[in-house]
C-alpha cells in the first residue's frame, strides 16, 4: 500500500508540472488576428467579450455589442481566447487516463486473495474509480486558453 501511494504522489506530481504553461506575456497578443472572439477580465473583475481589434504596447481594443472599446493594459488582469470547447474532448481524455492509471495501480498494489477477489477484479475496481476522478478532471479543465495574464514578463 505504501508503494501505491509513492507512485501516486509520482504521478501527482508529475502531472502539476505538465500543467504549468509558458509565462502568458502581453506579446502573446501579436498572434491574435482582427476579428477573433476574446473574453478580457479587467482589474476589477469585470468581463468584456467581444472581437479582438487590435493591440499597441499600452492599450487593447475589442468591439461588442456597446461598440468599440479601447482598454489600458494596466486596467486589463487575463486575456482569453473564446474558441470553440472541447469540454468533451478533455473528458474522455480524462476518462482514458483516469481508467488506465486507476486500473494499472490498483492491479499494482491488489493482493492476489483480496477481499474481492483476484489482480483482475482489483484492476476492475481501480478503473471505475479512476475513470469518476478522470472524467471529473476532465470535466473541469478550462478550455478557453489564456494568452494574457497580468504580472507575465
């Protein structure tokens, strides 16, 4: 049993660094073209969506519905893209690798007389339970990327 949870602690911590991005820099911006939907979030944790015009080193500026608006970027914390989801993608992955990593440590660490039976039925086990903790992973992750945090270089 200790051994299983080293390796999920392994796993764990492997998966953190995976998750750790590029610094999200105001330069990011220069890869937007005219007309791309976006979503800024302001310092004040107001929301403005609306199509990416254009960006100087200073200044944002988005149309929507209330018309053009030029935003400081001392006034702007995160740039989103809003593209299309894959909130369905990102959960069948996470079932997959839920059903596999829950199977492979179960089956692991299972005795061979357990009190449910063989290294299979442990597997079957292990899986179940890996596949809920991955599709709630899944299910979770954000699919809107950031391209612009406040504070990156």
């Amino acid at each position: 049993m200790r051994s299983a949870l080293i390796l999920i602690c392994a796993l764990g911590a492997t998966c953190l660094s995976c998750a750790q991005s590029k610094p999200k820099s105001w330069t990011n911006l220069n890869a937007l073209h005219e007309g791309d939907k976006i979503q800024i979030l302001e310092v004040d944790h107001q929301a403005i969506s609306g199509s990416f015009q254009n960006a100087t080193e200073d200044s944002l500026s988005v149309q929507n519905k209330a018309g053009a608006q030029t935003i400081r970027k001392q006034d702007i914390r995160s740039v989103r893209i809003l593209k299309n989801t894959h909130g369905l993608r990102n959960t069948l992955i996470g079932a997959g690798i839920g059903a596999g990593a829950g199977a492979g440590v179960t089956a692991g660490v299972w005795e061979s007389n357990g009190f449910l039976g063989n290294k299979g039925d442990g597997a079957a086990v292990g899986a179940v339970i890996g596949t809920v903790i991955g599709v709630t992973v899944g299910a979770l992750s954000p699919s809107h990327p950031t391209i612009y945090a406040m504070g990156a270089p």
